[in-house]
C-alpha cells in the first residue's frame, strides 16, 4: 500500500497543492486511476474534465460516474469542482484544479517507490506528418550504438532486437493517457530500454499526458492542417506542438531538432526557455542550417545525399523513397547525433534503416509500382505524390477517402491535392466511423469542376477502389493507396474489420495476373 506522503517529498508542489492534499496525505491506496471501469479496492480515482472544447460538464453525468466508485476507492482527486454534490458522499474529494501540471509525476511516483528503475532517456518527435517515421528512425539508428532502444506511437509500442527489428503492439492512441503512458515507461524500464523514442501528439502535449516524462531530445517536423476539430485555429494547434521545446515543461531536454523548411518553426524556436537546451535546425533548402542537405538524388530505390552538419559533412545512401524523406532523415540524424552517435557510426547504420510500415511502402510486383502510405492530410498527400511524380513514366494514380468524425474542412483540400498532382483519380472510404461514407465522399467532392469530375472515380467500396486501380493501370503506372498506410483494419459503426490495403493490392494483383 501507498501514501502520498513520501510521494510528495520528492515532487515540488505548490504549496496550495499541498494544503489541498494534507487531509488525504497518510491514506493509504493501491494506485492512481483516470478511467472509473477500471476503479477496485482502494485505488485512487483521478476525475479529469474533458479537454475537448466543444464539450460543456454535465454534473449529473459526472456525479454516477463518482456513484460508481465510491464503494471501492480511497478517495477521489479531482480537476472539476464538485462541491455541489460533494455531500451525497462519505470518501474525500480533494478539489485540484490544475492537477495534470503534477499527475504523471505523481503516477511515477509511485511506481517508483515499490521497485526503483531508472528510467529511459526520451526522445518526442512531434508534428503533423512524419512522426512515426521519425520516431522509428532514430529507434533504428540508436540501436545501432549498441542501446537498447523502445518505440511508441501510432503504429503501435515495442523494443527493437538486436537485429534491429521491431514488432508492435497495437495502441489506441499515438500518445498514451497519462496513467498508461507512465505505466509504460515503466514498463521499458523494467526491460533495460536506455533510450525511447515517442510520438508526441497535439492532443497529448495539450492535456498534459507527457508530464513528467523525461524528454531530452524534442524534435518538430512539420505543421499543416489537422485536428482543427479539436484545435480552434492554426495557431492554437501550433502552440500545442510548442510546449514540447519548453523546457519548464521538460526540464531534461537538452536538444531542440526543428525544420526551419516549416513555416511554424519559429514558434517551436520561441519557445526554447532555456540557454541550456541547444537548437539544431534542419532543411533542404537553408545552408545556414545546422543539418543541411547539400546534394539531394531521388530515385524509386532510395536516395544519395551529402548533409553538412555541426560535426561535419558526410555522404549516405538511405533506401528511403521520396524527398520528404530526406527531412525526415535529417531529423533522425540530428536526433541521433544528440544522443552521442558519430558522424562514421550513422554513415555505417543508415543504409540499414528501413521505413515504417505503411509508409511509402512498395508492394512487390512484376508491372507497375504500388505504393501504401498513410497520407491522410492535404501536406502528406502532396509531399507523397510529388516525390512520386518524377519517377512516373505512365500515369500516377491515387486512391483515397478521408476519416469520419474528424476534421471536415480538409476533405475538398485533400482531393484538390490528388486532382493537381495526379492523372487518375479515385475517391474511396477511409474509416467512416459513425459517418455516412456517402456524405464523406460528397464533402470530397465539394467545389470539383466537371472536368475534375471527369478524371474521377467515386468508389465507396475501398476493396473495390483498390482493385479497380490495380486492374487499370498499365506496367509504367505508380498507384498510390493513400489515408491508412499500416492499419489493418477499418472501423465502421464502432466496429473494426479487418482490413489491409497491402493485402488487397496483392490480392489484387494475384486476379490480374490469373
């Protein structure tokens, strides 16, 4: 059993803070918990409010959910003011307004007093597009320096082998709520992992789910729109990525990695706190760049480049496709570069690297190129389609559909990318989720001329989008199947089918071929 009482000792807490605990500071208790199902014998609940700004509290709904766990919980910390019902129950509800500034070091807390670890060095990569392969690429590359090296993120958490293999576990979030994401971290401790390289989302840097994470390594790749659903403007969603290059939010961080390329970047740079933590920039078009690429040479097999950096030049082969992957590689270079590893150690691992799954992912075949990658902003799916492009000696496909209950406004903006930059057009379902995939596919549509129209296929069936696209494309074509990249399924109504555009394109392809 607990008490906060030795938690608190090691934590700088203001002292209203501490005031507010004193009457529950020798309780003992289990754990601390957020989700109210997941609430037994003597655990404590942590009632956080909602974070989304359109949702306004609903105190009779708030007061079953402090119904339900008031049989089997020490007592209650809470960010909403329940004072009004607060008499209807005999535990304590300690009123703590601004408790996600000192949760996760309280859930570490005490974690850490039963079984001390130390814990990983934690490099967040945050941005719109990029993150996954960023965070992954550095994963890779630091393992190679003989660390043992963990990943979380959207395509799921794991420990990369000595071989430098990583198989993952599928998550539901690209960054954890605070309680699972601490339970984590500990959890790669407990592994002997010295280095972890995150996602960082706007949503979890928002909500404070990364407190107390030992960040030392931040890296921002891009910002372009998406989650304005959540978020009310570009700039609030830029502010969001910001606090992750604070340093009075994550005292450890020692490097701040930024692309000056990204019109956003002086956001992230402002918010560098301290005189401690250093900035390295880097671009494909700047010289005065830290790490810059000097020689870019793209090809469907990969790229050569030459990268000025701080501790000199050096030449590589990376086996990634497309020059939005040379940005990419410069952050996870710079990343690494952070973390100690030599100019010659990163000559000798980047042609080993291999991309994250579903992203610019070739699916092998005799005629033809087909391409999965999880584009699913208008910024990613241009980026993806102009690398392709100069490669093309046929015709560039696209098939694609946008997510249900998720930001409207870039619908029109993704197919106006696709009608640009591609010759065939095919507009499918992503995840409609609890949306009419029709009415998605209309609000796609909004505002195309009947030319555009004219090079459009409207297939609400993805399996059929993508076997049409396969049936028609000639053996100089590159398909693109863009929007799900390394998902495996597709959800409908709340329920999740299984569901592969990897798969299909080789099911597809196996057709074709009979």
């Amino acid at each position: 059993m607990l008490t906060l009482q030795p938690m608190m000792t090691g934590l700088s807490l203001p002292q209203p803070v501490i005031l507010a605990l004193t009457p529950v500071i020798n309780t003992k208790f289990n754990r601390f918990v957020v989700d109210s199902r997941q609430v037994a014998a003597d655990d404590v609940f942590v009632l956080l409010k909602s974070q989304n700004p359109h949702d306004i509290p609903d105190l009779q709904k708030i007061t079953r959910y402090v119904h339900e766990v008031a049989g089997q919980a020490a007592f209650i910390l809470s960010e909403i003011d329940l004072s009004p019902v607060a008499a209807q129950f005999s535990l304590p509800i300690i009123y703590l307004p601004t408790i996600r500034d000192y949760l996760g070091a309280l859930i570490q807390q005490s974690l850490q007093l039963n079984d001390p670890q130390p814990l990983p060095a934690v490099v967040a990569v945050t941005g719109t597009n990029g993150k996954t392969t960023v965070s992954q690429l550095i994963a890779q590359l630091v393992s190679q320096s003989e660390q043992k090296t963990g990943v979380m993120g959207t395509a799921g958490n794991g420990i990369l082998t000595s071989q430098g293999q990583l198989s993952l576990t599928p998550t539901t979030h690209t960054t954890l709520e605070v309680f699972n994401l601490q339970h984590a971290l500990y959890d790669f401790a407990k592994q002997g992992v010295n280095i972890l390289a995150i996602e960082a989302s706007s949503h979890g840097l928002h909500q404070q789910r990364l407190q107390a994470m030992p960040v030392t390594v931040a890296v921002f790749t891009n910002l372009s729109r998406d989650h304005l659903d959540y978020h009310t403007d570009m700039q609030d969603y830029a502010n969001a990525k910001a606090r992750l290059f604070n340093s009075q939010f994550f005292p450890e961080l020692t490097h701040a990695i930024i692309n000056v390329d990204d019109e956003f970047a002086k956001v992230m740079i402002d918010q560098v706190a301290s005189n401690e933590v250093t900035v390295w920039r880097y671009s494909l078009t700047n010289p005065e760049a830290e790490f810059f690429a000097k020689s870019i040479k793209p090809s469907l097999e990969g790229v050569e480049l030459v990268i000025a950096t701080p501790m000199g030049e050096i030449t590589l082969v990376s086996p990634l496709l497309g020059r939005f992957n040379v940005a990419n590689l410069l952050a996870s270079i710079a990343a690494a570069a952070a973390m100690g590893m030599s100019l010659s150690a990163l000559a000798n691992a980047v042609p080993k690297l291999k991309g994250a799954v579903g992203r610019m992912d070739k699916v092998a075949c005799t005629k033809g190129c087909f391409i999965v990658d999880y584009a699913h902003t208008p910024d990613a799916l241009e980026q993806v389609l102009i690398s392709l492009k100069p490669h093309c000696d046929g015709r560039l496909w696209v098939v694609f559909g946008c997510g249900g209950d998720r930001d409207k406004g870039k619908r029109p903006l993704m197919t106006q990318v696709a009608l640009r930059l591609a010759d065939q057009v095919i507009l499918t379902a992503d995840n409609p989720r609890t949306e009419d995939p029709h009415a998605i596919l209309l609000d796609m549509q909004a505002g195309m001329s009947q030319a555009q129209h004219n090079k459009t296929v409207v297939q609400p069936d993805r399996k059929a989008a993508i076997h049409y696209a396969v049936r028609q494309a000639d053996a100089n074509d590159i398909v693109v199947i863009a929007g799900k990249g390394h998902e495996t399924y597709q959800e409908i109504n709340g329920v999740r089918y299984d569901f592969d555009d990897r798969v299909m394109i080789a099911e597809a392809l196996k057709l074709r071929q009979d």
